[in-house]
C-alpha cells in the first residue's frame, strides 16, 4: 500500500521540480511575482524560480513595434484630411518594470498623444502645406511622445507620416486643377510651337519673294540690255533708234504669236489679235516717237527765246 503512494509522490515531487525551470527567448524579458508582488526582472537564458511561490506574470517584448494611428482632422484652409501615423517604439531593457506596471493600455496612450499632436499642427497648414511639410509633422508627433512616454519605459524610435488622404471631392477636384494646368502648358507649347511655324513661314516667303524680285529684275535688265544691243546693230546699218524700236517692238509681237500657236493647252488671249494688228502697231508707235520728237523740239525753241544768251 505504500509502495503505491510513494509512486504518485515522486511524480508530484518531478513535475514541481521541472515547473521551477523557465527559458526566456531572445529580445524579451519576463516578470516574477511572488505571492502577487513584483519580484524580479529576468531576460533571455535559463531562469529559475520558487515553484508553487513566484509565478510568470508576463513575457514583454524588446523588439521594435510598429502601431499605425488614423486621424481625421482639418486643414487651415478647412479641408477633411486623413493622416496615416506609424509610430515606431521599443521597450527599454532597463524599465521593463515601469512599461509593464505603469501603463495599462499603451497603445492607447500612445494613439491618444498621436491624435493630439496631429489635431494641433495640421490646422495651422493649408493642404498643399500638409504635403510638404510631413516632415515636420512626423517630428513634432515623435517630439512629444518621446518626452512622454520615456518615463514609462518607452523609447520612440520614429514617427512617419504614411499617407494623406483628403476628401474625395477634394481629390477630383485637385485633379482637375492638375489636369487643366497640364492642358494649359500643353496649349502654351502648341502656340508657340505654330507661332514658329508661321514666323519661319513668312521667312521663307519673304525669302522667296525677294529672290523671285531680283530674279524678275534681272531678267529684265537682260532684255533691256539685249535690245540695247538690237538697237546698236540695227543703227549701224542705217536705220534710226525708233524706226529699231519699232521693229523690235513687231518683232517680239509676232513671236509672242508663235509662242500661243505652239503651245496646245494655253487659255491665254492676246488683243488685239487681227491681221492688222502688227502694221497698226508700227505705225502707232512711229506716230508716237514722231510727236514725241515734235515736242522735245518744240520745248527746246521756247527754252532759247526765255534765254536771249
């Protein structure tokens, strides 16, 4: 009968044994209560304690934590902004006691400062500033956490401002504005753009009227020079300057004449057109270099009675 008490016995005794031996894994450190009072802090290794006497109250991570905080607050400009907060935090090795006894909820505590924080340096800032100025933001959030929370164990390592999320009607319309400035720049190019075209345009007319000028100038200097020249061979053989002119006159009419009748396509006219039309011209012409020379001599004996000289 003994021998069958003893048994249960030492299995008591082995499992009380082994229940005063504990592991604590790296980056975390535990918390001994003995009959409900703190009693120590251990960290990573092999621990013991007083079985049945000290217990595990709890096992507090030292690695670094991340808690996103969500605010809605407004803008100077009175426009609803969403701000996205991520607070990055670590419990300090040597104030495990104060982040595990001071602080009931610390999340809590934390998103509480966040808000507060956000709620008052957004509303100084217009929306284009809370783009910018996010930074500042981020600094002024983990600032003040820093200052409260290192009493209660908490190290901020940083604050980020994650996103900023407007209203929706505030986000068409900033597109819009985007989307006309964009199209205004684009028109402003297009216009300079065509306003090139048509400078460099009217350059190259202006070019080409100019060289068709000294073109058509030069054409007729030659023709000019070329009846010169006529005129020159036809007086040494005896007929005067406007008897030479005359005929050339004539002369040119005719091919002119041969010119159309070479041509098959031409929707050209010449008039007058008849049979007579060359003779009439010659003597046109003779009549109106006769009376021509008339009056050049006619003005040249008015000139000698105005001058007895």
């Amino acid at each position: 009968m003994g021998s069958f008490l003893l048994i249960p016995l030492l299995l008591i005794g082995f499992v009380i044994l082994f229940s005063s031996f504990f592991t604590v894994k790296q980056q975390t450190a535990v918390i001994i209560e003995r009959f409900g009072k703190f009693n120590s802090v251990r960290t990573s290794g092999l621990g013991m304690k007083i079985p049945l006497v000290d217990r595990i109250v709890a096992r507090v991570g030292l690695k670094i934590q991340q808690l996103d905080v969500i605010v809605e607050t407004k803008t100077l400009d009175d426009v609803f902004v969403k701000l996205k907060i991520s607070v990055q935090y670590v419990v300090l090795k040597n104030k495990v006691y104060e982040a595990f006894y001071q602080l009931e909820y610390p999340h809590d505590q934390i998103t509480s400062y966040v808000f507060d924080v956000v709620r008052a340096e957004v509303p100084k800032m217009k929306l284009d500033d809370v783009f910018v100025k996010k930074d500042d933001i981020a600094i002024a959030v983990k600032t003040e956490l820093q200052d409260a929370m290192l009493d209660y164990g908490y190290d901020i390592i940083k604050t980020l401002v994650t996103d900023i999320d407007p209203d929706a009607q505030v986000k068409e319309a900033m597109n819009r504005i985007n989307a006309s400035e964009r199209e205004k720049i684009a028109a402003q190019f297009e216009g300079d753009a065509a306003r090139i075209l048509i400078v460099e345009k009217a350059k190259a007319e202006a070019e080409s009227k100019r060289l068709q000028g000294q073109g058509i100038a030069d054409q007729r200097r030659e023709i000019a020079r070329g009846l010169e020249e006529s005129v020159e061979v036809l007086n040494k053989v005896g007929i005067n300057s406007q008897e030479a002119s005359a005929l050339i006159v004539v002369t040119q009419h005719y091919d002119t004449l041969q010119s159309i009748g070479e041509a098959t396509n031409t929707n050209l006219i010449l008039l007058p057109n008849t049979p007579q039309a060359g003779s009439d011209m010659l003597n046109n012409m003779v009549a109106s270099f006769t009376a021509s020379n008339m009056i050049g001599e006619s003005m040249k004996t008015q000139n000698k009675k105005k001058d007895p000289k």
